[in-house]
C-alpha cells in the first residue's frame, strides 16, 4: 500500500470511530485546526525576517505566520503524517481566493455566541459549497486525500470534532479578534509564484 492511501486510510478510520470509541491511543492521528499557542504573544519577541525557520506543522498557523513575520523560508515537521493535508487544503484555500469570510465559514466552528439554526443555503465548517471552490486548486496526494474523503463522507462528518479534527480552541469570533490575515497571506503567496 503506498503512502497517500495509508494516510487515507487512517483517516478513515479515525472518521468511523469517534475518539470516545476508540480502542488504542490515537491522539497523536487527530489534526488540530488551529493552533493553540497564543502565537502573536509568542511570536513578537522573534525576529523572523529574512531568517530559516524551523517548526512543527500542526496547524499551519505557525508556518504562515513565521512568513507573514518575513521568513525567508519556513521547514515544518510533525509527528502526525496527516497534518500536511490541512496545511496543503488551507493554501489552497488561499490560493482559490475565497473572501475572509468564506474562509472562515470554511475552517472555523461557529461562535460560542451564536446559536444558527442553519438552513439549506447556510455555510458550515468544510461545506461542500466552498470546497467545489477550493478543490481545482489542490494537487497531487492533497487531491487525492481530500476528494476521497468527501467522495466517501459528508462534510459535516469529515470536520466533526473528536473524529479526524480534535476540538476547536477557539471559536470563529474569536479567531476573527485574533486578526486573521488573510489578505497579508493571499498578498504572501503571490510573492511565490
């Protein structure tokens, strides 16, 4: 079996049994969405510009943030093999050039203010809606990873916290307070190309 379908399995498998069911230590598996380390606290006291950064993956928050601060590059690893996935989907994202808002309805769980009711046009975490957006612009095993699991899954299953995603830190009015730069990544990742 290669890589991408072992990755692909394991996710399935963390998908159809919730951590609550689970048998054997899987903590490690489950990908965090955000991070939950109060990075801009951190981070001001860092002098990333023009420097070769080293961090863990886990999110990706920190990776864009380490270029948004002016790394000159950024090299990431982490102990869970799934986590590139997300980083991957989230560039992608960026790179479809969904609006601040879109992006947020995408990745992020409601506000711990907000009791939605949703209705059929409503937009919630990992919609279907914004990932026919994103999806042109995911490559290689990413592709391969994403759409297979929403070939097999709906969204709402596939972005359920305590399967493949761990519980979200922070609500999305939370992380709106947070500054999300959106736009300094989209401006970022034009610089690549």
């Amino acid at each position: 079996m290669s890589k991408i379908e072992d990755d692909i399995t394991k996710a399935e498998y963390l998908i159809d049994n919730p951590a609550f069911y689970r048998k054997k230590d899987d903590i490690f598996d489950m990908i965090y969405p955000f991070t939950t380390e109060n990075i801009n606290g951190m981070f001001s006291y860092f002098n990333f510009k023009n420097k070769d950064c080293l961090s863990v993956l886990g999110s990706s928050n920190q990776v864009f943030d380490m270029y948004l601060r002016g790394a000159k590059s950024v090299t990431s690893f982490d102990i869970n093999p799934l986590t590139k996935y997300l980083f991957y989907l989230k560039r992608a994202a960026l790179d479809a050039n969904l609006t601040k808002e879109e992006y947020l309805d995408y990745f992020c769980q409601r506000g711990i203010d907000d009791y939605t009711i949703f209705d059929d046009d409503s937009i919630r975490p990992f919609d279907i809606k914004i990932f026919d957006k994103i999806v042109p612009y995911l490559k290689g095993n990413s592709y391969k990873f994403w759409t297979s699991l929403y070939d097999k899954y709906s969204f709402s299953t596939i972005r359920d916290t305590t399967r493949l995603f761990t519980i979200d830190e922070y609500f999305r009015d939370i992380l709106e307070n947070m500054k999300i730069t959106l736009i300094n990544l989209k401006k970022y990742l034009k610089t690549l190309r």
